[in-house]
C-alpha cells in the first residue's frame, strides 16, 4: 500500500491539515509538539476501528467539534481507494466511508464488519491493526545511538520478525506455532467426521454465488419491466402535456380571434377605401361592408382594456397549468421512490414491525443476566456441594461424640451406684476396691462432660453450616426470582413464536430447596433460549446488536416511507387548488364573453 494524501479534519493538535506524498520516500519535517507522533496515531485510526478509549480522549481535537480525516492510498493492484472517517463518541458511532476513486463507488459494505466498525484494511493489506501498527520506528535518540553495535543488532532483530511475522517482538518459533494453532482452527474444506471453519466457508460461499446468480437474473427481469413501465409512463406524460398545450392554444386562439376579426375589419375599411378610389361599384361594395359590418358589429362591445383582462386571466391559467405539470411530475418520481422504499421494507421480515429499540435492549439484558446466572449457578452449586460434604463430615463425626458420651454416662451411673452401695460384702462380691469406683466415677462423669462439649460443638458447625447453605439458596434465589420477572416481562414478544407456552411452574418462594429453585429458574432459562432461537430465525439475524441494526434500519425506512407519503399529498392538494382555480378563472372568462357571443359557452 502507498499513500498518496493524508488530509486531517480534527485530531489532536492537528486541524484542516492536507499532506500530498510523492511516489518516493516522504520526509516530513516539523518542530517538537507540533504533531508528528499525531500524525503518527492518526493513520491507523482512520484505517482501523479507533478502539482505545484513551487514545480517543487524548486525540480529542482542542478547538472545535470535527473529529476525523481521510486517507487517499493504493494497493499494490493498482486499485485506488479514499477513506472518510468521522469519529464519534464510541466507536459504533463513527461514520466510516470507502469510495473507490476511479468511479466514486462507495464500496464499504464490500467487506467484513465487527461490531467495532469496518475492516476494510485489514482484508485490503492481510494485516491485523497490531501488525500495521508494528511498523518500525527509530525515534531521534535512537538514530543517534544507531551506530553502537548493540544497538545496531536490536533494529537488525526488528526488523526481521516484522519481514517475518508483522511484529517487532515476535519470533520464528512463536510465529509457526501461531500459523500453526490458526491452522488447526480454519481446518480444511473437504474433511470427515467433523464441519471446519474453512468447509463451512466454502459451503457458505458455494450457496451466496447460487443465491447471487438468481437474484441477478432475477434483478435484470425486473429492470426490464420498470424501463418498460418508465417508458409507457413517459409517452403518457407526454400525450398528457401535449394535450394540455393544445387545449391551452385553442382557448387562446379563440381569445385572440377578437383582436384578429377587429384587425380585419380595419383592413376592409381600407380596402374600400382603396377600391372606391378605384371607382368599383357603389352597389357591390355596400353590399360587401354590410355583410362584414353585420359579422363584426358584436365585437364593438369588447372594449381593449377588456381584452387585456382576458389575456391576464388566460395566462394565469398557463402558468396554473405549467405549476401543476411540475407537482404531478415531482409525484411520479416520489411515487417511484416511495416505490422501492416499499420494496426494501417488504423485504425486511415482518418480526420489526411488532419490535421496539426498548424491548431488543431489554432482550439483551435478559441475554446478560442468563449469562450471568449460569455464572452464578455454577459457583453456587459448588458452595452449596461444599457446604453439604462439610455437613456430612460433621454428622459423621457427631455418631463417635454420642457413643462416646453414652459410655462415659453408663461408667459414671456404674461407678456411682457401686459407691453408693459400698459394702465390704458386695465389694468382695464385685472385687472392686473402693479407689477403682472413685475412679470410675470421676472417669465416666469427664467422658460424659467431653463428648457432652464435642457433640454441641458439633452441632453448632452443623447450624452454621446450614446457614451458609441457606444464604446460597437465598441468592441464587434472588438472581433467579430477578430473572424469572425479566423472562416473563417478555412474554408479548415470545408469544408471537409459534409453539412456545410459558412453564408450567410454582412461583419462587422462600421456602424452597436449593434444587427446587435450580429447576423452576433452568425451566425459564430454556423457555427464553427456545424463544430467542425463533426470534433470530424470524428475524434473520445472529445476535441482538444485528437485531438492533435492522430494527433501526427498519424504523429509518417507515419514516422515509411517510415523509413521502406527506410530500405526495400536499403535492397532489396544491395540484387540486391549482385546477380548481383554472375552473374558476375559465368560468370568469365564458360570463365575460357569453353575452357577446353566445356560442362561447360551447367552446370553452
């Protein structure tokens, strides 16, 4: 690629700055602080998304509100390209225009789009924005240090890992071990067993070239027709306007007829006097003028200043006539337009029409909180489990306790029955001596005391334990109760799927397991997967900000669509009042002239 102008809008300290480059090395020379690492920045930025946030507010221009530029380049195909780029507040927002320089085409929806902007670069050059942005640069301290053989060594090592890799740090093994991975991700397109990225863009791409070449056909039919109707509509335009010129010009010849009988008249009265000088006939003469004076003698009664007012009303009407031609042409054309603008809407599915911009924002919150609750569920359950094998433990451990405290009770009642009963027969009897049952008492009352203390203590691990568990549940029911509401708040929009019925389901109490709350919340999880799936499906789309987009492209075009539809009809009405007038004015002309001419009501 080679840069042929660099022209900036507004970035940084830079403002209405436009650098031609010649087809050589360029050497751009300028003081400290005045722009040269902006410059720097700013390529890049127009090229690809601007996503730093920092760098955003950094380059922010100081004075004034245009953010942006362009760059004029060309591949190394010879293909000439202008790029315009408008920065907004977030990176969806900036406006991004590719035109082709030789024809002016805006070629941008030609490539590949993130949700970050176009990467028309990044498939023009094949290099990521970390690549490009990887060109080496020897700063000034650097050119001069350029001569230490260590530093030599460092720019030599730059600058193969950029002719090998794109990047300044990056080396041979890393590079294969990358090409490598991305290998084993693309995969091939012929493959057994399992579906590659490559075999499913291979596929995709076999079924676009079908879908295009019928489209094709299918838009050159439709050409066809519509240069056919055009061309039917513009003869009847014409045989209309030609119609209306003709009947303009009979109005108007019999307007002027008038002034051309007068005219005449004047020339028979001069050619009377001519021929009486000539000594023609008396008897023929008369008889001639009195034929023309009985033709002419109703036009005596149309003063000139009458005939200046006919002629004012007359070209009313022809401009009247001429504004109408204009507004029923400037209605053909919307009507054309509004035409395709139909065609575009009954194209988009027919899901935006019941959508809002509020309820796909919605959507996608509900997206975010499933997301987060099965983050949530996952680390609950692994407290809850936890919790529930330290509970185990502990009612493992209390069966000793109280065992324990059962046989140091029974020494001790054993011990002390034999004291109370002390009797040196009894004692001989038993062949306990008096100091074994002494101990056996003290020894049996300390094992009860001992387990006694272990086994409460035991049992408040466990009453904590349970609390723990118990707080678990609660939050997990909180999230899920949240969820719940927000899955059915959408219940309008997924009951406009076909098949799909809201669980069946007890509300979230309270009083409810752990389980319990686990199965109540996934039954609503699936109905919302299920529902989203149909809604992408309806909607022709992959995801919710690609929603978003048609329904705001869709909203875009219904406003269109009615602003036409308002244009067309004060068209149409100011047509109507135009022709209205006309009828007016033409009826002031046949009561100006039906009294001396009768025959005028037929005419006009």
């Amino acid at each position: 690629m080679r840069l042929s102008e660099i022209y900036v809008l507004g970035f940084g300290c830079l403002r209405d700055v436009r650098i031609r480059l010649g087809e050589r090395l360029n050497l751009i020379l300028a003081p400290n602080d005045e722009g040269k690492t902006t410059l720097q920045h700013f390529i890049p930025a127009i090229l690809y998304p601007f996503t730093a946030t920092a760098l955003r507010r950094r380059f922010k221009p100081w004075r004034g509100e245009d953010y942006g530029g362009s760059l004029a380049y060309q591949l190394a195909n010879g293909r000439k390209f202008l790029v315009k780029k408008v920065i907004k507040d977030t990176p969806r927002k900036d406006m991004v225009r590719l035109f082709e320089e030789l024809s002016g085409e805006d070629v941008t929806s030609r490539y590949r789009t993130s949700t970050k902007g176009p990467l028309f670069a990044e498939e023009q050059l094949n290099m990521t924005k970390e690549s490009f942005e990887g060109i080496p640069v020897v700063r000034q301290l650097q050119v001069a240090e350029i001569g230490d053989d260590k530093v030599r060594k460092e720019v030599m090592e730059k600058i193969k890992s950029l002719v090998a890799t794109g990047q300044e740090r990056m080396g041979l093994e890393d590079a294969i071990g990358k090409l490598e991975r991305r290998l084993e991700e693309i995969g091939k397109t012929e493959t057994r067993g399992r579906e590659t990225e490559a075999a499913r863009a291979y596929n995709r791409v076999n079924d676009l070239r079908e879908e295009f070449k019928e489209l094709s056909k299918a838009h050159k039919d439709l050409e066809t027709v519509l240069e056919k109707i055009g061309t039917l509509k513009r003869k009847l335009q014409d045989c209309s306007r030609r119609e209306r010129e003709l009947d303009y010009k009979v109005r108007a010849a019999r307007a002027l007829d008038l002034r051309y009988k007068w005219k005449e008249a004047q020339a028979v009265r001069e050619a009377y006097e001519r021929k009486y000088g000539e000594k023609i006939p008396e008897k023929e003469l008369v008889g001639f003028l009195e034929n023309k004076r009985r033709a002419l003698i109703k036009y005596k009664m149309i003063s000139p200043q009458d005939l200046e007012k006919l002629r004012g009303l007359l070209e009313r009407v022809k401009n009247n006539d001429t504004r109408v031609d204009l507004l029923l042409k400037d209605v053909e054309r919307q009507d054309n337009d509004l035409k395709a603008l139909k065609t575009q809407i009954e194209a988009i599915p027919a899901l935006y029409s019941a959508l809002t911009l509020q309820e796909v924002r919605d959507l996608r919150k509900i997206e975010a909180a499933v997301t987060g609750f099965d983050i949530s569920l996952d680390r609950s359950r692994k407290d809850y489990e936890r919790n529930l094998r330290r509970l185990q433990r502990a009612r493992y451990n209390l069966r000793p306790a109280r065992l324990f405290f059962g046989v140091g009770l029974f020494l001790f009642l054993v011990s002390l029955i034999s004291f109370i009963l002390f009797r040196p027969g009894l004692i001989s009897q038993l062949r306990l001596p008096l100091e074994v049952a002494v101990a056996g008492l003290v020894l049996g009352a300390v094992a009860a005391v001992v387990s006694w203390s272990v086994a409460r203590r035991i049992k408040g691990n466990m009453g904590a334990i349970g609390e723990e568990m118990k707080d678990v549940t609660l939050g997990l029911l909180s999230q899920g109760r949240e969820l719940v509401d927000g899955i059915r708040g959408m219940k309008p929009i997924f009951e406009m799927m076909s098949g799909l019925e809201e669980p069946e389901t007890g509300r979230l109490a309270e009083d409810l397991g752990f389980e319990e709350v686990i199965d109540i919340t996934q039954a609503y999880m699936n109905y919302y997967r299920n529902s989203k799936a149909q809604l992408f499906e309806a909607g022709a789309c992959g995801d919710y900000d690609e929603m978003e987009d048609r329904l705001t492209r869709f909203q875009r075009l219904i406003a269109d669509r009615d602003r036409f539809l308002k244009d067309i009809g004060e068209r149409r009405s100011e047509a109507e009042r135009l022709e209205r007038e006309n009828e007016r004015l033409l009826e002031d002309i046949r009561k100006d002239l039906e009294g001396p001419f009768p025959e005028v009501r037929e005419g006009l």
